[in-house]
C-alpha cells in the first residue's frame, strides 16, 4: 500500500471504529478495554490534553527553576502546550476531520485551534483571578479552572473547529 492511501486508510478505519464501539465481554481483559477507550474521541482527547498540559507545567516548571520571569515561563510554557496539543489532537484525536495540508481549510482549523486555546486562558485565569479574590487556595481554584478550560475547548474543537470534515463523512 502507498503512503498516500495510508492516512485515508487511518481515517476510515477510524471513522469504521468510533461508529460500532465493542464493550469487552469481560471486565478483566485489559487490551478490549484499551481498544475501547481508544475508540472514544472524548478519552483521546483527554489523554493528548494530559499529554499537552505536561508539557506546558514541565517547561513552566523548568524555565522558573533556571530563574526566568514567571509571565515569560508561563507564556512559553503554553504556547509549547498549544503545539503539542495541535499535533497530536490533528493526528490522534481529530485525525478523519483535520482538512488537507496546504489548504486555506487546514489554515482556518489551525488558527481557530489557537483562539481556542487563548479562549481556555483567558477563563483559566478569569477563574484562577476570582479564586483568589474571594480567597480560594490558587491551586483548588487552577484544578478547577483546568476542568472548565478542557470541557470549553473540546466543545469548541469537536462541534466547530473540524465540523466540516466531519460533516462530510
């Protein structure tokens, strides 16, 4: 098989999995469960959003022990985030749905990827900010603010952002 007929092969087989979920008979075999959790768009998109924000608090974390302004870390660390995110959400998560590469479609989804993660920033630190103003523990409000952020942001990526591949399958 050619290279080129590959990733379609990976989308349909993809689009063939997500619409016939197969329960494993039994609650012990680890591999069905594995497979069916990986067939679950939602499950893939919280283990790349893991995988992104590991990234992000990794070279936060990093970049302050080497004495780097906290914004400057902050902002870096983020953005490495954003990236990681967008690999591996158009890839593993989203992968049937991301337009062609080259394409002004494929450009859009980028962009509306990042205004929807600067979305996820502005509510994380309006909640982070309101946390602390009525005198939450900044970590207690951040957790939450990481769980409204994630639900935001796959709502708009899975309904807006790669709607229209999907809309064609």
């Amino acid at each position: 098989m050619t290279s080129a007929r590959q990733p379609e092969r990976r989308k349909a087989d993809r689009r063939q999995s997500d619409g016939s979920l197969a329960i494993p008979a039994s609650v012990s075999d680890l591999s069905g469960w594995l497979r069916f959790f990986r067939q679950l768009t939602y499950m893939r998109y919280l283990v790349v959003s893991v995988a992104a924000l590991a990234v992000d608090l990794g070279l936060f974390l990093a970049f302050l022990q080497l004495g780097m302004l906290s914004m400057a870390a902050s902002a870096i660390g983020y953005s490495a985030g954003i990236i990681v995110h967008w690999f591996l959400s158009s890839r593993k998560v989203f992968g049937d749905r991301v337009s062609d590469k080259g394409t002004s479609e494929r450009t859009q989804q980028k962009a509306m990827f990042v205004m929807s993660a600067l979305l996820g920033l502005a509510i994380t630190t309006a909640i982070v900010g309101a946390g602390d103003a009525l005198g939450f523990d900044p970590r207690i409000a951040k957790i939450i603010a990481i769980g409204v952020s994630f639900q935001l942001t796959y709502m708009l990526r899975n309904v807006i952002i790669f709607r229209s591949a999907k809309a064609g399958a």
